[in-house]
C-alpha cells in the first residue's frame, strides 16, 4: 500500500487474510477489498445526534473500565470531559480480571461499568452471545478500519505494535546493529543470557496476541523450538509488563520484547535509554471498547464511544500515546513532522503488521492452549 | 408444682442474647466468607457463571499434585526461616531497649516500629530499587566506587525474598516480646543477680523463660502473616526467586485463564497450615498471659549497663534502621523525582511533574478521602466489637465463649485475597457492593482477631482482685466494668486501634479486589500504578501513605497519650 496510510504500514492483504478478516468481521470479502479506500475518501466527519448529546449531558458522567495506561488514559478522557462536560471514572485493571469482574457484576445486576476497554475480542464476543452488550454502531466508526471492529459489538481504539526494545546503555554498537537487522532470531542468540526479559502471555490481551504469532499463526517459521532457545537464557519472567518496562529503563535488563510502541514511546520522551525496533512479521494488537448492555448512563456511553472512534478522539490519543490509530485518515502529527522518535535514525515503522488472527481456530479458543505450552517452554 | 422464678428466666434469657447476637456477628462477618472461599474451591467457575458446575478438579490438582505440594513446603520452610529471622532480632531488640542503659529509648523505640509506616508491598519496591543484581542503587554504587564485579545483594532470590520478608516483620516480634519484658516484674531478674548470675545466664535462665509463650505467640504470629504474603514475593520476581503459594493464588486470579477455583483450593491449603499456626498462636498467647502483670504493685525496672558493649548495640539497631527505614525511603525518594527509573542517581534526571500530577490527580484526591475514611472507622468498629467480645468471652464467661474464641481468630489464618474474595461474594449482591463500606467491613472482618487478642491479653492481665474490691465497695458490674477495667485497658485499646489503623491504611490483596471507582483507596492506586502505569507514582503514593500513617499516629498519641509498643 502507499502513504496515505499514516500511522499504520501496510497489510499483508492476501486474499486469504482478507477472507479471514472478512469472517471477523462478519462481512462479505467482496466489498472489503476496496472499503480503506472508502474511509479514506470521507470529508465530512458524521456527528453524534443532537439528541445524544443532551441525554448524555443530562446523566452527566459514565464510568470505563479501560487497560490503557493509567495517567495517559486519564489525559486522554480528559479531552472527552472538556468537549462535552461529562466526567469519567476510570478503572484500570489487568484485561482477564477486569473483564471476570464485569462479567460478574453484569450477571448479578451490579451495573457499574459504561464502557468496557478490553485487548481480547474473543471474551467480547462471548458476552455478546450472553446479550450482556449493547448493541451500537457510532456514527464515526464507519472511518475505522473494517477488520478493526465488529459492527454494533466492538471497535478498536488503538492497534499496537509490538517488538524489541533494548536499552542503549547496556548494548554494544555491534549487539545494536545485530538487533537492528536480525530479526527476531535476535531474541535467541546465547549473548542475552542473563540480559533479557520477557512477559507471560497469561498477563493479557497483547502478551497473548505477541505470542500466539510465534506459538499459533506462525508456528510453522517460530514454533516450539524458537521459544525454547529463548527460555534457555532464562529471562525474567513479568506477570505485567509495566514494571518490565521500567526495569529495561533501570538497566536491570538490556533486551526485552513484546515492547509495545505506546510505552517505548512514552519512556523515549521521559528521556531514558531506550530504542526499538519491529521485526518482520511484527505482531499487533487490538485495543478494543464495547458498552455493556446494562450501562448505568447508556447515553453517555455512546457518546463517548463515538467520540472514542471519530478523527478528534484518535488523534486525542497521539498526543499521549504513540499507537496507531485504528482509522485511515488519523496520523500522528509527529510522523510528518518528524518529531520525536520519527527523527531518530534507529527508528522505522513496522512493515508488515500480523493482525489477521482474529478469525484463527487456535486464536479463538477459550482454552487458550498455547498459554499452556508457553509455560510448559518457560518452566512456570 | 415448680415454678421457675421470672427472674432467672429472664437471666437466662439474657445469658442466651448476648452469646447469640456475638455468634451472629461473627457467623456473617468472619465464617460466611470462609464458607465461600471452601465452597469456591469446589466450582469449575464463579458463582453466577451459569456454565460452573461443581468438580474437585481444583482441590485434587492443589492437594495432590507436585508443583503445589513442592510450592507449598518451599512456602512453609520459608515462613519459618522469617520468622525465626524476624523472631532473633526483634527479640534482640526488646531486649536491649527494655533491659538495658542504650540511649535515647524513646528514641530507639520509635526507630524500631517505623518501618510499620511502610506499607511492605512499596517497602518491597523499594528494595527493588536498591538491590536488583543489575540496577540495584547498591550494586551500581558497590561496583563503580568500590570495583565490585557482578554484585554485592540479590534482592531477587529466594535469601532476598526472605530478607526484606523478615525486615518488615521485626516490628511485630519487638512488639510482642517487649511488652512482655516491660510487663515483667524485674525482682525476679534482680535476685538472679544477687545469687551471682551473670547478664547472659540471667537473660537464659530468668528472662527467656518467663517471656517464653511471647516469643512463641510472635513467631507463630509471624509465621501465619508471613504465608499469606503475596506482595512482596510478588514485587522481588515473583515465583522466578522462590515459589510461594500466596503468588499462585494471586496467579490464578490475574492471569488467564482466571481460575477463582484454584485460587480458593490453595486459599483452603494455606488456611490448614495457618490454623496450625493458629493454634500454636493462641496457645502460647494464653500461657503468655496466664502470667497476672498489671496489679496494685508498683515496680521499677532496673537498667543494665553496657559498657564496652553500648556502641555494638548502638552500631546494630542502626544498622537495622538504615536497613528498615533509611535506605527504602531514600530509594523511594530518588525515584518519586526522577523522570524514569536510572540506576545512576548522577546522571539521572530528575523532576517534579510526578509530584504535580500524583497531586492533581482526581483519582488520588478521591482515594486519599477514602482512605482516610475506612482509616478511621474501621478501626474504630474493630476495636469495639474486639472489646465486646473479649469482655464477654473473658469476664462475662457467656456460653459458648471457646468457640467464639476460635472464630475471632480464624481472619488471621485466611490469605488476604483470598478472604477479600469470600467478601466480595458474600457482599456482591447487597447494596454495600462499590462503596467504601465492603472495605470497613473487610478490614473490620480481617483485623478482628487482633484487635480482640490485643483487649482479651489486657484483660486477662488484670489482676481480679481490682474489680472484686470495686465490686465489694458495693459498685454495679456496669460501674466496675466502665471504672475499674475499662480504664485498666484503655492504653491496649488504643494500641490496638493505631495497630488496625496501620493495617487498614496499608491493606493491599483485599482491597484490590473489592476495588470500585467510588471506593479506591492509596494502596490499591499505588498498586495500579506500579502494575499499569510508573514506578514513580508508586513510589509517591507510597510516601503518602506513610505521611498519613505518621500524622494519625501523632494525632492519636497526643491526643490519647499512646504509645504502640504498650500493647499487651
């Protein structure tokens, strides 16, 4: 594909990717071949309904359940607060438990949670089949890309790239150009023994997705043999990658992976010794809200669901974030300017997103096999 | 025809109210959650997940498989070695601070429980910080200025876990022990003297034996608080540096797939050993008291001189005071004003936008009301209806006063999170669900057995002969019990209030999970910020916490005139 993608590079759009998205999306393929180009070619932005926003206005607040992070999330709501006079109240929990929790309320009939944010759209999905979501199609979700949401069920906030990240300090010029240019066979070589860190694909959405690439969608290239050279050098183990992060900053760690693009980011900007790079293939994940069919401010709900998914509430997330943007026609205004990372020499985009998992048989599956296995490998 | 007096009725009528009204209390607050934690271990999922079915899956793969039976002896001797550690040196401590002529006693004192101001999941952090084999502050320090190669400390080994365990510990067995030695008649210590023992054989010989059930009831009180740990284990590399069954419960509940199942079969293992430690515990505790202390006659402990041991002793509780206290919060300071976490305190660079934001934050603002406000009244409930049990079970002799007994103690042997998940299933569906109440409920369910062993040691240490005289004088009960023992426990009351206060302030495991958005406390945010967000305002919170802590600490002591270590 070409430029005017923005943020995001360019799919891996075989037609059988496409068939696959097309069935998570629960469209026909024939009309997704073409659809980016539709999104693109949108002008005017479609607005919320009048009446939304005074019924919004009058309930006055909504909680979300999100998993973002939580001072860039609370910035981020902040911009909605502004716009509308409506407050947030933000929990922030670990995707699996905050999920139960609100399953749990739900069933019970605790209504607390407005919108749910959640990086796993296979549990969404199984709440929708328990009718606990509510179905709703924002008007500004028609700009987001078709394999990025479920239309009436969930729309992706924010897609995430995820690669290897070292710390510049403890690497070598040589180990940093074996890093740059080795792909992620990097991640096995015996020098980062003692030196690497990674995190459980247990912990979440995004670990999960991460791993599933080398474990399910791509076993064929990674596979068993791939993780087990890397459990060799015995990494340290996280449960939430967060402190992992901020232990690659410390120097405990010169090499990491499963380094997403919004925190290396936000650590680049903080000023510490951190780069990263996105090899080929380069597994992404979805960050994705949904209402919760017994919202307690249903209308508030909505509107900060469309505000979530138009132009403004994307481009509201650069400015906290360096994700990409879910849409075709929101780009980092640092990207063009080349600001920040984007002026750095070491910095490139990802090239070839692996996204197209959604739909697998082995993605879905509740049991989530390859969690066992991956433990299994890494002697949990 | 016999005809039973209207009056003895209506005494035994009473007599039956009061032991019924308690049974109650303690059936809702304390054994419903516990049943529900029992109950939970035998589902295949939640309680409202319509697809769970009952199964002992759970409990088999837990009580019957390997990686748990291994996990759970590596916990156990674990424990033990904390509270062996913790036990040794706090036992030290009192000793030299009640015994002997080292200055600044009152000093000393306060230096020794500080580390009680740190919640132990930031101290945990803290330690990170310093001693992490690559980054620790210690490390880089003993390796750039002293030519160190690899490292001086591992805080992420199982020796390191251990450590920091005990160090958080100590203030409990110092506590425990020094109350017993202060409450101890010297004249015993003194005629020892006179028949020409030494200081060592004196201590042996006299002193151990007497504070003897003490020592037991801190290490086993140590040992059952140690086991339900999940937080500092957690914060040193979790199962990476040593297994530890509090960690699988606290796996099992936050990483896929959510398992509350095996979560609660571990959290029934972990209650068998903790009642065992339990049992130990409550023992000892009433051997320890069976001593009568607090009687008409008064006593002056005599100091032992030092010498040439004074700057030793002086050098080891310093030594444990920059350990416990001075080295974690200097570490939590660095990081609060850095921009990120460097292990080089000369190039890091440093800020004051954590503090401006942490400040600025609605949700910190919310969540240090909250805090306070479940500060406040859960100790305040705790402690009253710790004073009505232990009067009745004690004084008043109601029936069925073992058993209650045995109940009041049972929060101690059951995992925090795994206690908060028994409430959040007993209170899921009433009203109290999200507000800041099911916290002063959980806190007044989790702390009762202390506040109660605390009031019930005080009573019991009164000497009987006090009240009969009231009671002679020609007093009612109610007057001799609000001017004669009341008053008499009034100091123990208090310590044990501060004592639930420190415990509701920095309460972790439950509080996450009963967490809501209109009930966030700063322990939960502090949590959530090391997990999802920066170290930074971790660390911050962290300190709040303890600025919180000191400034209801102070207010409490001079406006009651407390000290903690009084406790019985």
């Amino acid at each position: 594909m070409n430029d005017t993608h923005g943020g995001l590079p360019t799919y891996n759009f075989t037609r059988r990717n496409l068939m696959r998205m097309a069935a998570v999306a629960g469209l026909g393929a024939a009309s997704l071949s073409f659809l980016p180009k539709v999104a693109v070619a949108q002008s005017s932005a479609p607005q919320p309904s009048e009446d939304l926003i005074a019924a919004a206005k009058t309930e006055g607040t909504l909680t979300f359940y999100h998993t973002t992070a939580i001072d860039p999330t609370a910035v981020w709501t902040s911009a909605f607060t502004k716009k509308y006079g409506i407050t947030t109240q933000n929990v922030r929990g670990p995707s699996y438990p905050l999920f139960e929790r609100w399953l749990t309320e739900e069933r019970v009939g605790q209504h607390v949670a407005d919108v749910v944010q959640i990086t796993d759209t296979v549990l969404i999905e199984s709440a929708h089949d328990e009718k606990l979501i509510a179905d709703y199609t924002p008007a500004s979700a028609a700009g987001i890309r078709p394999e990025m949401k479920k239309e009436g069920v969930w729309y992706t906030a924010f897609v995430n790239a995820m690669g290897i990240a070292w710390n510049s300090k403890l690497v070598s010029p040589e180990e940093e150009k074996l890093i740059r240019e080795g792909g992620w066979n990097v991640l096995t070589d015996p020098r980062w023994k003692g030196r690497i860190a990674t995190g459980t694909p247990a912990s979440g959405g995004s670990s999960y997705s991460y791993v599933y690439m080398f474990l399910g969608g791509k076993r064929d290239q990674f596979g068993p043999d791939f993780l087990a050279k890397m459990a060799a050098l015995k990494p340290q183990v996280y449960d939430s990658k967060s402190p992992m992060y901020d232990r690659l900053a410390a120097g405990e760690h010169a090499i990491v992976d499963q380094a997403s693009q919004s925190d290396m980011g936000g650590f680049y900007l903080k000023g510490a010794p951190i780069r990263w790079v996105f090899p080929t293939p380069t597994p992404a994940n979805l960050t994705v809200q949904t209402i919760s069919a017994g919202a307690p401010h249903p209308n508030a709900a909505r509107l900060f669901q469309d505000w979530a998914m138009s132009q403004e509430g994307q481009a509201a997330w650069f400015s906290v974030a360096g994700v990409s943007s879910a849409r075709e026609d929101t780009v980092d205004p640092r990207k063009a300017a080349k600001a920040d990372w984007y002026k750095e020499d070491w910095y490139k985009d990802p090239e070839n997103l692996y996204i197209d998992y959604l739909g697998d048989p082995g993605y879905v599956d509740p049991a989530k096999p390859i969690i066992a296995e991956w433990n299994q490998l890494f002697g949990r | 025809m016999h005809k039973i007096p209207v009056g003895l009725v209506r005494r035994k009528r009473q007599r039956l109210a009061l032991p019924v009204i308690l049974g109650l209390v303690l059936a809702v607050l304390v054994l419903l959650p516990i049943v529900l934690m029992f109950l939970g271990a035998v589902r295949t999922g939640t309680f409202v997940d319509p697809r769970a079915h009952f199964s002992l899956r759970s409990v088999i793969a837990v009580y019957a498989t390997m990686p748990y039976l291994k996990t759970l002896i590596v916990t156990i001797g674990a424990s033990l070695a904390v509270s062996f550690l913790a036990c040794f040196i706090g036992i030290a401590l009192a000793w030299l601070i009640s015994r002997t002529d080292i200055p600044a006693k009152a000093w000393m004192e306060n230096a020794v429980i500080a580390p009680l101001y740190l919640s132990p999941f930031v101290g945990a952090l803290a330690w990170l910080i310093l001693g992490s084999p690559n980054a620790g502050l210690i490390n880089v320090l003993a390796r750039e200025v002293f030519g160190v190669t690899g490292y001086a400390i591992n805080v992420m080994t199982a020796t390191g876990v251990i450590l920091v365990m005990a160090l958080y510990n100590i203030p409990y067995a110092y506590m425990t022990v020094s109350a017993a030695l202060k409450g101890m008649d010297p004249s015993m210590e003194e005629a020892s003297y006179l028949n020409g023992a030494g200081v060592f054989s004196t201590a042996l010989k006299v002193t151990l034996p007497v504070v003897r059930p003490s020592i037991i009831s801190a290490f086993f009180f140590v040992f059952v608080l140690t086991c339900g740990t999940f937080s500092i284990p957690a914060a040193l590399g979790g199962t990476q540096a040593m297994p530890f069954l509090a960690i699988d419960i606290y796996r099992a509940t936050a990483t896929y797939p959510v398992d509350y199942a095996r979560a609660a079969a571990i959290g029934t293992l972990l209650f068998w050993i903790s009642l065992i430690g339990v049992a130990f515990y409550r023992f000892a505790s009433q051997v320890a008291t069976r001593f009568v202390t607090v009687t008409a006659r008064g006593f002056r402990t005599r100091f032992l001189k030092l010498r040439s041991w004074r700057l030793p002793a002086i050098g080891f509780i310093l030594t444990y005071v920059t350990l416990a206290i001075i080295l974690p919060y200097l570490a939590l300071f660095y990081v609060a004003f850095t921009r990120f976490t460097s292990s080089n305190i000369l190039t890091a660079s440093y800020t004051l936008d954590n503090f401006r934001s942490v400040i600025a934050s609605v949700a910190v603002r919310q969540s240090i009301g909250n805090t306070l406000l479940v500060g406040v009244i859960s100790p305040t409930f705790c402690v009253l209806l710790g004073i009505v049990l232990a009067y009745s079970i004690r004084r008043l002799r109601i029936r069925g006063a073992g058993i209650l007994d045995y109940i009041a103690m049972f929060p101690i042997a059951v995992p925090g999170i795994v206690f908060g998940t028994g409430i959040f299933w007993t209170y899921l569906m009433t009203p109290v669900y999200g507000t800041v109440w099911i916290l002063v409920i959980a806190f007044v369910a989790t702390y009762i057995p202390y506040a109660y062993r605390m009031i019930d040691t005080s009573i019991i240490q009164i000497d009987r002969s006090l009240e009969e005289a009231s009671a002679l004088c020609g007093a009612s009960h109610y007057r001799t019990a609000s001017q004669i023992t009341f008053r008499l426990i009034r100091p123990s009351v208090l310590s044990a209030w501060i004592l639930v206060f420190i415990f509701s302030i920095r309460e972790i495991s439950a509080a996450i999970i009963l967490s809501s958005p209109s009930n966030r406390v700063l322990s939960v945010m502090s949590w959530d910020y090391l997990e999802f967000g920066n170290v930074q305002n971790a660390a911050i919170i962290g300190i709040l916490q303890t600025v919180i802590l000191m400034a209801g600490i102070l207010v409490s002591r001079f406006l009651l005139r407390v000290k903690l270590s009084q406790s019985g």
